[in-house]
C-alpha cells in the first residue's frame, strides 16, 4: 500500500507503517507510540475495509483521544465483507473494555497495556517473558 502511495504522488516521509501489531488497537497504540507523539495533531487518514472502518474510528479515537481528527478513507469490499463485519461490535466491545480506566489520548498508558495483553489476545503473538 505505502508504494502505490508514492506512486501516486505521497511522500514518503508522509506514510506511516507499523508492522508489529496483530490486532486493531494494538496497531492504533504502537502507530501513536512510533510516530503520532511527537507530532502536533493534525488530521490523520485511516485507510481500511468497508467493514473494518467504523470499529478502526473508534478505537483510534480511544488511542489518541479528541485533539486528533480521522479521515476515512475506505478501500475495495472484501469478499468476506459481511462475515467479517459481523465480529465488528463484538471486538470494538473488547477494545473498550482493554482500555478502562485509561483515558483517551494516554499514549504511553494504552502502550503498555496493549504490550502486556497482546498474547491474551492474539494467538500467534510471542508470550510474555515475565
């Protein structure tokens, strides 16, 4: 996806990759660890499926809390899309419940947090060494 940015004119210092995560807020948490804090907050594109776009919102949102305004941009319907899209509130369910007690926009909290989950819940992440 970064190429065709580029082809397509985006620099490439504007594209964000995070390829550690295996779930959604964990990609939301180490986004806005590796590159979101040091920034001012300025609109940021989402870019995922149909399907995907609404629980992506919400837990972007809950990871960087208001000041940061999201743009949607969705991408080609999936041929899934609907089976899929029936696991969305149930997940954005377990994001909210992650994430208790840890106010939007706490970068650092939602991190660790996210870090010392990850293996509860995601089979093929490594397990905690402690």
């Amino acid at each position: 996806m970064a190429a065709r940015l580029v082809e397509r004119g985006v620099e490439r210092s504007r594209i964000f990759l995070e390829d550690e995560s295996r779930d959604t807020v964990t990609n939301a948490a180490f986004v806005a660890e590796r590159y979101l804090t040091a920034m001012k907050p300025r609109p940021l594109v989402i870019v995922t499926s149909p399907f995907h776009m609404a629980r992506s919102l919400a837990t972007f949102a809950l990871v960087l809390g208001p000041s940061w305004p999201l743009e949607p941009h969705r991408s080609a319907s999936g041929s899934k899309e609907a089976e899929h899209a029936a696991t969305e509130t149930l997940y954005l369910e377990r994001t909210r419940a992650l994430l208790a007690g840890i106010a939007p926009g706490d970068v650092k909290r939602i991190a660790e947090r996210v870090r010392a989950t990850l293996h509860e819940r995601v089979r093929d992440a490594p397990r905690s060494s402690s």
